[in-house]
C-alpha cells in the first residue's frame, strides 16, 4: 500500500477549516455572544457601578459636573481548551471508489480530507453552540457536563427566576412578561438594549400560546403570518415558532446536543430544558462575547485568532507509525460570557 504523503501544512488546513461556514444552532444564528479574539487564554473583565445621569444646567463657560466612574473591578476567567482527534488511514483511500458528478473515480486524499474538516467544523461549532446555552443559563458546562463557570457566582449576583403557572387558567401572563422585562431593563446598568427575547423549550412555548389569555394573540399572528416568517423559523436549522408577546419575543428552540459519557456512550441533552428558558436583552453592544483564545501550538503561541476565523479552530497533523496514515489533531479554546447575568431571567413553569 501507497505512504500517504499530506501536501498541505498545519495553516492550509487550518485556513481550510474556518472557511467552511459555521451553520449549526439558532444562537449562532442570532449571532448571541458573538466572537472576539484574544491573544492570551486568560480574559479579564472590569465593571463599573458607575450610572448615567441627567446633567443639570450650568452657565456657558462655567464647570461642567465631574462623573464618579464609580468602584472598578474585575475578574479573570481561563479560556477552555477542547480538542478533537480525526485519523486518516490508507486504508480509506486505497482501492476504493466514488461517486463524482455522475463519474466513478479512485477516492482521493483531498475527498477524504473534506469530509474529515467537515467533522471538525461541526463538532466544534456544537461545542460552541453547548457553551452559549450554558451562557444564557448562567451556568457554562463542558462535554462531560462539569460545570466550568457559574456566571451568578463569578459575578455575585443573585439568579431571578419567575414561574409563569401557565397550567393555571388565572395566570395574568402579561403582568408576568412585565415582571420579567421590568427585571433586565432595571439591571442593564448603562447598556444599550434593543428589545427583549427569549428561547424555551417546546413544552413552555405550547403551554404559552394555549393559554386563555395568550391564545388570540396567537391566532391573530397566525392569520396575519407577521411572526411566522419561515426565514425566522429555519435560523441554525431550527424549525421552532417563534411569537412576539407582552413585548418579548418568544423562540423556541427544538432538540439536543449529543453528549460523549466516560463510558463512551452517546446521550442527547436538551438545547434547553423542559418547561423553562431564559430572557435576555437583545442588540447590545457588549454583554454578550464568545472569547477565542490562542491555540495552543508552538506556532500560535501569543497570537489571536484573526478576524476571519469564525470559531478559531486550529488543526495540526502528525504521521502515524510505519506509514499507516495520518492523525489530525483539531483544537479550539473558547468561552461565551454574559458580562451582566443580572439581566438574564430564567423563566419556568411549574403547572
């Protein structure tokens, strides 16, 4: 059998592998926490209690008012680090065939090689996908589902969290969608805020529309076909309903990310849990950050990812013994950050 012999180097196929688009998961679609590159893997963030004001009126010419930034402080958060290993073995290639445009051909290296970075991309971008939802939950969890930051604890700041009773005929949903945007909109802290969203499971979402006091204003966007727009509905691959109610637009996210157990058995975690979601401010400037750290390979050492690499995965290869093929080694260290978890709600219902 043929040595495979790879003519591409660690920055061919790492270019290679960020170009392909990173289609997967609604948040990612909605462009939640989106990317910033950072040349250390650890990030620091400072906060003010400082407030905006209303100026009062001085005299052209006289002392303007000096603004009190308020108490500075910070924290230092460590970027993780996830790898993912994908080998290319001669015996993949050699004397088999494909299926080109109609034509029967040898399987190359190159085919190979596409298939391989379209593993690494979608694997990497669920994980990317995993940490934003533990982002909007305050609680930002690994593959094996060991808590790596508790945001209300990084922060210190107490989790709000209403129950909308939707069981309950009674329920005045409305007053409950005030509380929830009275809430964000009084701990946003100088931020801009564009409107207010949420994303739920599809037990919340059913709940919600069916209720007595929901129910015509879902009928009424049906008809009217305002709030189900199928571009709205296919975001990341999503078929959710999505419906604007009490101000706050409502999303439902459907299915789950797989999940590797020690054992190596594969489970399914839901994107988000039954019964429950959360609402968060929409089009601010900075609340929201996916931090992508430098890779961490003696050729990127103290250097950011640039701008075009969307989810700044990073790809090395290693030849295996006596020629067997080749072992490609996929990496990419990230964090999604919620600077202000005090303006995210977590909405349930418990009937």
């Amino acid at each position: 059998m043929p040595e495979i012999v790879l003519p591409y180097s660690n920055v061919d196929l790492t270019t290679e592998v960020n170009k392909l688009p990173n289609t997967f998961g609604l948040l990612n679609a909605l462009n939640i926490a989106p990317g910033e590159p950072k040349r250390s893997r650890l990030v620091r963030i400072d906060y003010r209690e400082g407030q905006i004001v209303i100026l009062s009126h001085q005299e052209p010419g006289g002392p303007g008012e000096i603004a009190d930034d308020g108490a500075q402080t910070g924290i230092i958060l460590s970027i993780p680090h996830f790898t993912h290993f994908e080998n290319i073995l001669v015996g993949d290639i050699d004397g088999l065939l494909e299926v080109v445009n109609g034509q029967i051909t040898d399987v190359s290296l190159d085919a190979e090689l596409e298939r391989k970075l379209i593993t690494i991309r979608k694997n990497h971008a669920i994980t990317r996908e995993f940490l934003r939802l533990g982002m909007l939950r305050g609680e930002i969890k690994d593959g094996k589902l060991r808590t790596l930051y508790n945001l209300y604890d990084v922060f210190g700041v107490e989790k709000k969290e209403v129950d909308f009773v939707l069981g309950t005929a009674g329920t005045d949903v409305r007053q409950k969608c005030e509380e929830v945007s009275d809430h964000i909109l009084s701990n946003v802290k100088g931020e801009t805020v564009g409107g207010v969203e949420a994303v739920i499971d599809t037990k919340f979402f059913s709940k919600l529309i069916s209720h007595s006091k929901v129910e015509k204003f879902w009928v009424q966007a049906q008809n009217s076909g305002l709030h189900t727009q199928l571009e709205r509905q296919r975001l990341g691959g999503n078929w959710g309903r999505v419906f604007e109610f009490g101000d706050i637009v409502w999303r439902e996210y459907k299915g789950g990310l797989p999940i590797k157990s020690n054992d190596g058995s594969i489970s399914t975690v839901k994107n988000v849990d039954d019964n429950s979601g959360t609402v968060y401010p929409s089009d601010t400037q900075s609340m929201f950050r996916t931090y992508d750290g430098p890779a961490y390979h003696i050729e990127r050492v103290n250097q950011a990812p640039t701008v075009d690499e969307e989810g700044s995965i990073f790809i090395s290869t290693k030849e295996l013994d006596h020629g067997v093929g080749l072992e490609l080694k996929s990496q990419s260290n990230m964090l999604s950050v919620c600077k202000q978890p005090d303006c995210l709600v977590q909405v349930k219902t418990s009937n």
